[in-house]
C-alpha cells in the first residue's frame, strides 16, 4: 500500500519523537513502550502505598 507525502512526513515526525523518548530514558526504542508501561505500573504502586 502506498503511502502519500503527508502520512510519511507523519510517521517520520513520530519516529523523531520515539527515539528522543528512547534517549531520554536510556532504553533501545524497542523497549520503550515496555518499559514506559512499567514505570506507570510502578507509579501506581507507589501513590497506592502512600494513601
């Protein structure tokens, strides 16, 4: 399927942000969303803890 000019200019932009996002928190962009999901887990956690 091909892609037009504007939906690649759209994946392109959320690639940049992916990989600052990656960079951010030292982790391989693979592992972002796994590791984004952990830290929320982990958040939760603790504000449960604290009530």
């Amino acid at each position: 399927m091909p892609v037009d000019a504007e939906r690649w200019r759209e994946l392109k932009e959320k690639e940049e942000i992916l990989k600052k996002a990656a960079t951010a928190i030292r982790v391989q962009e693979k592992d972002l969303a796994r590791v984004v999901a952990r830290f929320k887990r982990e958040i939760k956690e603790m504000d449960e803890k604290l009530k």
